[in-house]
C-alpha cells in the first residue's frame, strides 16, 4: 500500500512539472509574440513619422 502511494505522488509531481513546464513555455511563446508585434508596430510608427517629415519639408 505504501508503494502505491509513493508511486501515486511520483507521479502527480511528474505530471504537475510536465503541465507547469507547457504554460511557461506558452505564457513565453506570447510573450515573444507580443513583443514582436509592439516591435514591428514601433517600427511602421517610426517610418510613418519620417514620411510626414518628409512631406512637410517639401
């Protein structure tokens, strides 16, 4: 019987780690998804800025 349990805890902490270690690496995959798009949105912000620049220069 007190293998069992043994065996039962193993095996929940197993699982427990294996569920914790995908929505880490979920909750980083958005993360680095999210942090591209402000990248790219900063990016297509600045080029804007430097084509009103450019029209109001001329």
């Amino acid at each position: 019987m007190g293998y069992t349990l043994l065996l039962y805890t193993i095996l929940s902490s197993k699982l427990l780690e294996q569920e914790n270690a995908r929505i880490e690496n979920k909750i980083k995959n958005n993360l680095e998804k999210a942090g591209n798009l402000a990248l790219k949105q900063m990016a297509a912000m600045k080029i804007k800025e430097s084509e009103i620049q450019v029209y109001t220069k001329t």
